[in-house]
C-alpha cells in the first residue's frame, strides 16, 4: 500500500486526527484562542510529523522526498491549524451574536451565590443566554415550567436557590429529563456535606 501515490497520507491521517483529539483540540466550544491552545497545537504537530519521521527510518522507500520537507510539513501545520482555529473561533463568536450555538438558561435562584453565578454566565455569553430568571424555587410551578419552555426554547435550567426542598428540586430535575434539558444543580453548603 506505501507504494501507491499519496498512500502515506492514508495511511497517516487517522493517526494524526487521533493525536489531535488526545491533545483536546477537537473540543467543540472554545471561548478563546490562549497559549494553552497554541502549545496543544505544537505538541499534536510535533507528534505527527515524529511519527513520519519514524516511518521514513523504518521504510524501504522514502515517505519524503527530500530531508527538508518534514520542517516544511511542521511549521505548515501549525500555521494552517492555527489560523483554522482562530477562523473557526471567529465563527463561533459571529454565530453566537444571532443566538446560534448558544445554551438558553432558565435561571432560578436568588442571592449572594446565585447573583454571582449570574454574573458568571453572562461573562460567558458566547456560551450561555439567560432568557428566563426566577428569583426562587418556590414561585415557580409545573404550569410555568412548561409556559417557560414554550416560549422561550430553554435548553438548561440552573438552580442555584438555597432555600430550595428537596421535593422542588426532584420536581425540576423530573421536568428536565423528560424535556431533555440539562439541569446542573448549584448545591448549597449542606448539600455539599451530605
């Protein structure tokens, strides 16, 4: 097979997607392009063009055509990955202005944690969209839930109320899984002892 024209680039592509998908650079969501990502970028990229390498010492027939090339093929790729990168953030980041891509939160709690986990979410507004706030547990009712979903099209519904029973919560969690909505729970200090 690695004497057929481009048959190393066959051969080679799946390795190079995995060692790309170990490093994370295939995550979905990304707020922003940081050094993080760029030395994601390098090791990913170094990683494949070693493996070429390797396969260039061990094979009968040359993968490169001249010793240059593997220098070429990394700084090639790490430019064209991160400029794809920062292309694609920029995508992210027009599409999230028309709402697409966006979690639609519905926010229920009040207080010093709930407002500053607000405060939060509207920091990731690439991210999260709180359409709905409710400022307790306790004034919102099944009815309500379903009106809220209704209009507003949720697609998380966070609770960060620490007056909220047990029974409320089992109620919002049940609503949830059957809607399909995700539900992560903001526990209150006793939550996080038991």
């Amino acid at each position: 097979i690695t004497d057929l024209p481009c048959a190393w680039n066959v051969v080679f592509l799946p390795i190079w997607l995995v060692i790309f998908a170990a490093v994370g650079l295939y995550r979905i969501r990304t707020d922003r392009v940081s050094l993080v990502d760029f030395g994601k970028i390098v090791a990913a990229c170094s990683a494949g063009i070693m493996i070429l390498i390797v396969a260039e010492f061990f094979s009968i027939t040359p993968v490169f055509p001249a010793k240059i090339i593997p220098i070429y093929g990394f700084l090639f790729s790490i430019l064209l990955v991160s400029f794809g990168r920062i292309v694609w953030g920029m995508i992210q980041k027009i599409a999230a202005t028309y709402g697409v891509g966006v979690y639609r939160v519905l926010f229920i709690g009040g207080g010093e944690a709930a407002v500053e986990l607000k405060t939060t979410l509207k920091k990731l507004k690439r991210r999260y969209e709180v359409v709905e706030s409710v400022a307790s547990l306790g004034s919102i009712t099944q009815i309500k839930l379903e009106s809220i979903l209704k209009d507003s099209h949720i697609d998380v519904v966070m609770v960060a109320d620490t007056t909220a029973k047990e029974e409320q919560l089992l109620e919002v969690l049940t609503f949830c899984q059957l809607n399909h909505i995700r539900y992560p729970f903001a526990p209150t200090i006793s939550g996080l002892h038991t």
